[in-house]
C-alpha cells in the first residue's frame, strides 16, 4: 500500500501500514480515544487531565486489570514510554489495545513460563514460550521466528520482563507471515503489520 499524507504543505510518501503508524504516533495524531478507554483512565485521573501520576496509574492497573502491585509495576515502566513517571492517555490507550482486556491470561501465561519465578524470562523459558505458542494465523513458529521473536524481545541481559512479554505477545497476534521456505537464507519477518 502507497498512500500520500499531506503534511506541512508537503507530501510524505507512506509505503506501508507501520510507517503510517509511525508517522502518525510522530505527529502526535493518534486519532480518538475509545470510550472505554477514556472512561477508565478518568477515574483515577485527577480533575480531568489527560494524564495518571506512576501512583495512580499503577493504583488504576491493580484495580481494574487485576495486577498485583508489582506486577503493575513492571508493566507501568514498559508504557511508560517517554520515563517520565506519568501515564498520559496516549501511552494507557497503547496498554489498553496491547494489553487490555487480556491482563489476566496475559499475567498468568507469564508466570506458568516463569519456572524460577524470578518474575522474568531468561532465554530458556522464553523459548519454551514460543515453541507452544501460536502467530496471528494459528501455526506454530518456524525455529529461524523463534530466532528472531527471542532476539527482538529481549533486554540486554536476554531476560523479557512482563511488559516486554505484553509486547510479544501482541506482536505475535499481529504476526500472519507465511513460514519460511526450506533452504531459504532470508526471510523478513521484522514488518509484522504489513
Ligand atoms: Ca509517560
């Protein structure tokens, strides 16, 4: 898809879904707040801003997704985006279609891969996740996938915290690439949204 967006007087070539989304997230139009989500977030909003301080945020991820208080935590420094210790509406809206809905299964998927329960995934554990789970598509991931889904969602240290794995899981929903052929040396995988 080639689509033109007009954008101070200028024309931005747009060959893809991702870069729209991209340079949409950059303009800082993000086109509406769903309702639901608003009305969440304005709970624990204090008179109305579009923002959460880290407390309430972390207050509103307990209560209404039912995290623990560490749990929260963890998930607050992932959507956090900009670490500037507040939830404004754009980054809870990002958890909320991420995450949302399926905090619980999400939670508890996390933790059974947790053997040691050191509250992340070293490379052993993640690997075993992504050996039992399935893309946007319902198959099972190829070994060069596992590869590169364990490559791209881990921090430096190869761990994936529960935030990271919110993320991966999510990229795997989106995830309906074809497997890669036998024998075939390149396969993108990076551009899941296309
Ligand atoms: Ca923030």
């Amino acid at each position: 898809m080639i689509t033109y967006v007009k954008y101070r007087n200028r024309l931005v070539l747009i060959n893809s879904i991702k870069q729209r989304q991209i340079f949409m997230a950059s303009m800082g139009k993000r086109g509406k707040i769903p309702k639901e989500v608003q009305a969440i977030f304005d709970k624990y909003a204090q008179s109305n801003v579009k923002r959460l301080s880290r407390q309430h945020a972390i207050e509103m991820l307990q209560q209404e997704f039912g995290m623990t208080q560490q749990e929260a935590m963890v998930m607050f420094e992932t959507f956090d985006k900009d670490k500037n210790e507040i939830m404004s509406i754009w980054e809870f809206q990002q958890f909320y279609e991420t995450v949302g809905a399926d905090a619980a299964d999400v939670v508890a998927k996390f933790h059974e891969l947790d053997k040691d329960n050191s509250l992340k995934l070293d490379g052993d554990e993640a690997r075993a996740g992504l050996e039992s789970m399935v893309t946007g598509t319902g198959r099972k991931l190829d070994e060069k996938e596992i590869q590169f889904f364990l490559m791209t969602a881990c921090d430096d240290t190869g761990a994936i915290d529960l935030g990271m794995f919110s993320n991966l899981l999510y990229r795997l929903k989106l995830y309906k690439a074809e497997p890669p052929k036998k024998g075939q040396k390149t396969h993108i995988i990076g551009d899941e949204t296309d």
